[in-house]
C-alpha cells in the first residue's frame, strides 16, 4: 500500500445502528457485527452517522412497538392490546378479561373500555363493545366469559343479552332446572313434582307403589291417585312409569288392582294355565283351561307343556295331573299328547293295550297279518309254502326266480347262487328251473324245482333252463352247467350248435372242427382242408397261395413274387429290388440277379431297359443318371464309363444327359468333359488366360498374333490383343507384355513383329527404341542405311 488505510473513503453509519468512532467494515475494534451496533428491541433508530447509542437509538414511542433489531419505523399497536413507551411487542400488553379496545394505538390500561351490562369481553378482546351473553347465563358490568354467571338451581333463563339473575325464570311445577337452564326441564315418567323451583331430577317425587305414572311434567298426587291405579295382572312397585311395565309372570294371575309388589301375584290353580298378566276366570287376560291330550298341575305356565305320555290319550279339557290320560285300548295306537286315540295298528303288527306306535309290534318273521286291529302276536298266520315272511309282513313274498320252498315258515329270501337252504327258500340245484308265475297273491312262488329236457341246462339258481351251448350237447334230462362242461363235450370233427340234444353235424371241406366246436371254422389263409370231418387244415405248400376257406390250393405264385410254405396270397413276398423272376418261385433265394443295362424295382418279372442319359450295373435297382461332364445317346449301358465325356467346346451340366447341353461360353474355353460353360478348374476348361482370346465353343484359347500383346485374363475377340507400342516389338504370338527396345540402327513405328522393322535412311540415325529416324546435325554426316550415329 503506498497510502495509509486512513486516506480511503469512509461509509456514514446507517439508520438503526450506531458506530463508535474509527469502526471499519470488517474490523475488530467494537464486540458489534461489522462494526455496526444495532438499536435493540423496544428502540428505534431514523437518523444516520450516529457515534453513540444515545445519539442514534430512541425508547419506541407509546402506542407503538418495536419487536426487531435494528428498527427504523416504529409499528402501530393492534387492537385489543396497549402499547406504552418501549414496547418491545404487539401482544406484549392484552386489555385484560372484563375490558376491550375496539381501535388500535392505545398507550395505557386505562385506555382499555370496560364490558358493559348483557355482554362479556374475553382477554385483548377487539370486536366492538363485547360478545352477547347467551341464554341460561346473566352478564353483568365487566364480564369475563360467557359462563362466568349462570341463572342458580330452580330458574332459567331463554333470553340473550341478560344483564342480572333479576332476568332468570322461576322454574314451574312438573319440571327442575339446573345451574344455567334455558327452560324447564319435566319431570321424567314415574315421578312428580307439585313444586315450583325445583333445581335438580332428584327434586321430583317417586311415583307411589300401587300406581303408575305415564307421562313427564305431572304435578297432582290426587289425580295420579284417582286415575293411574295399577291393573288387574300387574304389580307396581314405587316409581312405575306405565301400567303394563310389571306384568305377572306365567303360572301367576292377579285378580285386584294396586298391587305393589310381584309376592301379591296368585299361584295358577291346577287343570289351568296362565299367560303373562292373567287377570281371574274373566277379563281381559283370563286364565285357560288346560289343553285336551295334555294336564296341566298348579303354576302351569302353558296348556301343552305336560303332553299325555305315549301309549295314552285325554279327550277332556282341564286336567289335573298324569293319571287324567287313558290307556290306549287294543288293537290300536296312541301316539300321546292327543286328545283322540290315533289310528289303528299297521298290518304285519299288533297293538296290546297301551300301544304307542303302528308298528311296535311286528308279526315274527316267518308269519303274517294282513289286516288291521291285530290284539296279539296269536293273531299272525304261518307263512305258506312257495313264499317267505320277513318279519313285520303284510303279506307272504314269493320266492325269488332261481329259489324254491316246500316247507311252510320260511324267514328269509335266500341267495340263488349261494345254496341257501330252509329256512330260507332254497337256491334251485343245477339241472332243474324255478321261476314264480307272479309277483303278487300266495301260492304263486315255485314250490319243487322242474329238471331241464334233454338240449337244456342250468346252473344252480337258474329261473329257466338254457339251450345248451354252443360246443356243447346235452343228450338227457337235468343236465347241470358242471356236467355239460365235464362230459358233453362237442368231439373233434363234429360241431354243436346252441340246444344240441345229440351230436351228428360234420365239418365240411375247407373248414375244421376242434373238440368243442359250435360251428365250423374256415380254414385261415395260408391253409387248406380238402376233406369233411377234420379237425385241422394243411399249410399251403411253397409256390402255392391259399385264401380263408380253401378246400385246395388256390393258385400259383405270381411273377416277380415268391411263395413260401403257408402264403396268403399270389403276391405275398415280392423279389427284393435288383432282382427278378419270370413266373413265382418258391423262396427269395430262387430271384435272379438283375442283367447289366437293365434295372428291376421291387416285384420285377421282366427286367427293364436301361435308357439314354443313363446306366444300369448288374442288379441295378433303379435307372442310374449320367453324372454330370457326361452324356449318352445309347440305351442298355451298363457302367458310367459307358457315358460319352462331353465334347471339347461343350459343356454338360446336368445328371442324365443324352445329348451336351449347349457351347463353352465366351472368355472361357472348354476342354473334353466340362461341367459348366464357364469353367474355372483348369481340368475340364478354364478362364482364357492372358496373351490370349477365347471365342463362344472354343477347346482351346486361341494366342495373340505376333507383334501384339494382351495383359488380361478373359478376352472373348481378336480385338482385345494390342498393337506393340512404338519402340518395340513383340516378336512371338500370346505374348502378354511388351519389353524388348528395336535395335539401334532401325526403328518401330508400332505393330512391329521383329526388332528392324524399318532402316534408318542415310543422313540419319537411330538409336534403341527409336520410334522414327534422327537427322544428323549440322556439321555431321552419314553415307550409309541402319547408322546409330553420324560421323
């Protein structure tokens, strides 16, 4: 620095701060931020390049507050609060409760208004001259809340604004009102009231016992006396509210009114019952007479909750106890609870006396009893034969179909087929039927089994006898199922059909008959029976066929098949492919080779011609292509060397050729046996190589002529061999550049096939690679031809 720091510009001090003397913006002479010390809350600074704090900061004016650091304008003071001298908040100073300000900028307590009468002011209140005092409340002069004074116990007060308790209502008879009531509240049902200023429901009086008191807000005892008396089939206790509310409970009645209590309720006599609030033998609710098929005893609360017991009835009202209910008589029952007897006794029982149900008594098994009414067991009939009696039964069962009895007293059904005996029906014995003639009625079941006639059986348990059966034959009466199997066997020659009494029906020719048999059967393909009476078919002999049924063979195997022993059919085996057979032959072996230029598919009789564009090697099985490169023009070749390598010029792209398939195209040439017509393998042709030229069909690429020169590999024309240049000369044909220079002496004007294409004249010169002569220069000379130089 070359001037001192007090040579700089100073800054003034700004409003609501104060600077001691030689503060600088970032310095440390002073504890204030920035060397600036601010005016503190409850100040307020509005000049500026104040030294001092007494000079630069003044106490906030009253009616004003200054709540921050630092203030330049004092702010106004809100309504409802005062501000005095150096207030340091809006809400440091509230009007209190009892008080308001109703406009901003007071400075003092006094300043605050005091509530006036019917009104109250809560704390800092602002809203004009206070909040109206609601009903059941009196305000008075500075009232703080709007509960601060309630109307006292027994008054009430429905208006707003009140000022004093001169404004609350005494409260009327019939009703009570508490501390801060807006009107009366009535004296709940089962009390009264004939005071006025009652302040509590505790104020009310009970209802006394042996009256009701139904409505809220009553207030005379003597006409609650003379009008609320409690009713016949009631009690009321003190404090009732309805005349119904304390009915006397069932098996109780009550025949007097004013009853207090529920020991004055009456105990329902017996032969009777009694409902809720039963009055006496009359009125509204009387008592009832107990229920017929039922007897009621003392306190009964319902006619039917003692039924009769089973095995009784009661046709009469008013009973007393059990003994009341009569015995239900024989031949009947009674299902009890019933004042009538309930029916008679169920067929297939009996009903002694007492009875309880239809069916409680069944008939035994092996009896019956039709009717009804039945008095005792003695009065079940024994089940007749044919039939059988379940117990309960109403009627006898008829056997089953497959089962019999010809004892009487039969208990049970029985099996058919497990051998059940007596006293069961017994199962039907093999050899013999037994069916019943119907389903209904006595006498109708089968009594004694009928045996089978003779082309019948049966089986144990059999309804009808059955035809015997196929295979089978049954030559006597009560053939069984077992005896039919075990030695009635059809015999081997011989067939059975269903019913068959005797045996005597022969197999015919072209079938044949096992043991058993029940028909004849067809001798299967690949066999034959010439013969009746036979029990197997002969095997087909080999070269031979046999269909189903054959009595003979029935004909020869055909050509390009074989036949072995059993065949089916005269193309049952085909000669495998590759070889043939000109008439059928017995085995595969017998099947010749295929000849060579000929080829045999699968079942060949006569080998077939090997065409052009093909071969055909010995046991050919099919036509084999020319491979491609070749063709033929000849039927019946028999290898593939047979077929003709394609033509120089040609090429031959396809398999089985008869013919080449077109000329080597041009840029290429093609050699014997090309593939394609642009070949590039250098066996069977190539690309035409450089230094020559290759036209469409060649063999073999043609060269340049002498004196040009070609540098490229494709050419298709003359045309594309270039003239020598100048200079040069290019002494052989297919050549493919230019490098030898004419000889010195000469020159080569283009085109030249040897080095001296043309003399250098005299008076000239011409030295190598000389594209025309060179005279000789003044002062020289030259007499002579082909000179290099001039002397």
């Amino acid at each position: 620095t070359t001037l001192p720091t007090s040579a700089l510009p100073g800054y003034a001090c700004p409003a609501g701060y104060w600077c001691p003397r030689g503060t600088w913006e970032s310095g440390l002479i002073t504890d204030c931020p920035n060397g600036r010390c601010p005016c503190p809350a409850g100040y307020f600074g509005d000049i500026t390049g104040a030294e001092t704090k007494l000079s630069g900061c003044d106490p906030c004016p009253e009616r004003f507050y200054c709540d921050t650091e630092a203030t330049t304008t004092p702010l106004d003071c809100p309504k409802g609060w005062y501000c005095p001298r150096g207030t340091t908040s809006a809400y440091e100073n509230p009007c209190p409760a009892g008080t308001y300000g109703y406009n901003g900028s007071l400075s003092a307590l006094s300043e605050c208004f005091d509530c006036p009468p019917g009104r109250y002011c809560s704390e800092a209140y602002s809203g004009g001259d206070g909040n109206i005092c609601p009903p059941g409340h009196y305000c008075p002069h500075r009232t703080q809340n709007a509960f601060q004074y309630p109307c006292p116990a027994g008054t009430y007060s429905n208006l707003w604004g009140a000022y004093g308790v001169e404004n609350c209502t005494t409260c009327v008879a019939g009703s009570y009102c508490p501390q801060g009531s807006t009107g009366p509240l009535t004296c709940p049902a089962g009390t009264y009231s004939p005071l006025s200023g009652v302040g509590e429901v505790t104020g009310c009086i009970e209802c006394p016992a042996g009256y009701y008191c139904p409505n809220n807000g009553l207030t005379n005892l003597a006409t609650i006396l003379s009008t609320y008396r409690c009713p016949e089939g009631h009690y009321c206790p003190a404090r009732t509210e309805y005349s119904t509310a304390n009915p006397c409970p069932p098996g109780t009645y009550q025949p007097y009114q004013n009853k207090t209590n529920i020991n004055d309720c009456l105990v329902c006599p017996a032969g009777y019952w009694c409902d809720w609030r039963t009055t006496s033998d009359t009125g509204s609710t009387p008592k009832q007479a107990c229920v017929a098929g039922h007897y009621c005893p003392e306190k009964s609360s319902s006619g039917t909750i003692f039924p009769c017991p089973p095995g009784t009835y009661n046709p009469h009202t008013n009973g007393t106890a059990e003994y009341d209910c009569i015995y239900c008589p024989v031949g009947k029952y009674c299902e009890g609870g019933k004042p009538y007897i309930s029916g008679d006794c169920e067929p297939g029982h009996y009903c002694p006396e007492g009875t309880n149900s239809t069916n409680l008594f069944p008939c035994p098994a092996g009896s019956y009893w039709p009717y009804t009414n039945g008095t005792g067991q003695s009065d079940c009939l024994t089940c007749p034969v044919g039939t059988y009696c379940l117990e309960a039964s109403s009627y006898p069962t008829n056997c089953t179909h497959g089962t019999y009895n010809n004892q009487p007293g039969a208990t049970m059904e029985g099996s058919r087929f497990n051998g059940t005996v007596w006293p069961s029906c017994t199962s039907c014995p093999a050899g013999f039927e037994c069916h019943s003639w119907a389903l209904g009625g006595l006498g109708n079941g089968t009594v004694d089994p009928t045996p089978c006639q003779s082309g019948y059986y049966s089986a144990m348990g059999e309804e009808d006898c059955k035809p015997c059966e196929a295979g089978f034959y049954c030559p006597r009466a009560a053939v069984s199922n077992q005896s039919m199997y075990d030695s009635y066997t059809c015999p081997e020659g011989y067939f059975c059909p269903s019913g068959t009494a005797a045996y005597s029906l022969q197999c015919q020719a072209g079938a044949y008959c096992p043991a058993g048999s029940g028909e004849p059967t067809r001798c299967p393909p690949g066999t034959y029976q010439p013969s009746t009476g036979q029990s197997s078919c002969f095997t087909c002999p080999a070269g031979f066929y046999c269909t189903e049924g054959a009595s003979n063979m029935t004909g020869p195997c055909d050509p390009g098949y074989y036949c072995q022993a059993g065949s089916t059919g005269a193309n049952s085996a085909p000669c495998p492919a590759g070889t043939f057979s000109v008439t059928g032959t017995k085995i595969e072996g017998n099947c010749s080779e295929c000849t060579g230029g000929y080829y045999c598919p699968v079942a060949t009789a006569t080998p077939i011609e090997c065409p052009q564009g093909h071969y055909c090697p010995p046991g050919a099985t099919w036509k084999n292509p020319c491979p491609l490169g070749t063709y033929s023009n000849q039927t019946k070749n028999i290898y593939s060397s047979n077929c003709t390598l394609c033509d120089g010029g040609r090429f031959c792209d396809s398999l089985g050729l008869t013919a080449v398939a077109g000329l080597c195209a041009a840029g290429h040439y093609c050699s014997h046996g090309a593939r394609e017509a642009n070949p590039f393998d250098g066996l069977t042709g190539n690309l035409c190589p450089s230094g020559h030229y290759c036209a469409e069909g060649v063999e073999a690429a043609a060269k340049c002529p002498s004196g040009t020169y070609n540098p490229v590999n494709g050419s298709k024309t003359i045309t594309a061999c270039q003239a020598c240049p100048a200079g040069y000369y290019c002494g052989e044909a297919g050549q493919t550049t230019f490098s030898t220079c004419c000889e010195p002496g000469f020159y080569c004007t283009g085109g030249a096939s040897h080095p001296r294409q043309y003399h250098s004249p005299a008076g000239y010169y011409s030295e190598g690679c000389a594209e025309d002569p060179t005279p000789c220069p003044l002062g020289y000379w030259n007499p002579y031809l082909n000179q290099s130089v001039c002397q």
